[in-house]
C-alpha cells in the first residue's frame, strides 16, 4: 500500500520537480533534515500543531528531493547525504519524543 502511495505522490510531485529542476537535490535533502529537527522540537514542546505541520513538510521535501536527484542524475555523495540525514532527522524526532515525556505512560 504504501508503494501505491508514493507512486501516487511521485505523479502528483513531479511537475513540481521539473520546476526545481535547476536547485540541487541536497538542498531538499536538507530542508528535510531541518524540518524533522523543528518536528523534534514541537514534540519537546508537546505542540501538536507545529509537530504535524513540520512532518507534513519533511516527506514533502523528502519526496521531492528523491524526484528531483532522479531528474538530474544520482550521484554516490547525494546517497550518502540522504541516508545519513535522514538517520539525524530520525534521531532528532526520537529525542524530540523522548524530552517531550510521551514515554512516562509506557509500563514496561
């Protein structure tokens, strides 16, 4: 199901990438890394708006990034960024969920 989704989101974000054509992909790479920082942050905060709308952001930007490197051309550097971003930005929202004390309830 999820294939389905990105095959549908890919149709629906590709006319926006042919118009970014011209940006490098690692800069929305980075964008997304930079919005799964802030989506740690409304977590921290416990702020649901700003949480939902900065994850909304990151698969945009996510989703995007990977049109756009496929229209211009992979390189082994923009693998290694995404990968390794996307780990950070992971890690980032873990935390984020961690300060914001969403694991006090849990009974182990």
């Amino acid at each position: 199901m999820l294939f389905q989704m990105k095959r549908y989101s890919s149709k629906l974000l590709s006319p926006i990438g042919r118009k970014f054509q011209k940006i490098p992909a690692n800069y929305f790479t980075i964008m997304s890394c930079l919005f799964s920082i802030i989506t740690g942050i409304g977590y921290y905060l416990n702020n649901l708006i700003i949480t939902i709308i900065a994850l909304l952001f990151i698969e945009f930007f996510d989703q995007l990034d990977g049109i756009i490197a496929r229209l211009q051309g992979p390189t082994k550097f923009g693998a290694f960024l995404d990968s390794t971003l996307d780990r950070y930005g992971d890690f980032a929202i873990i935390i984020g969920i961690w300060a914001g004390s969403y694991f006090e309830n849990l009974d182990y």
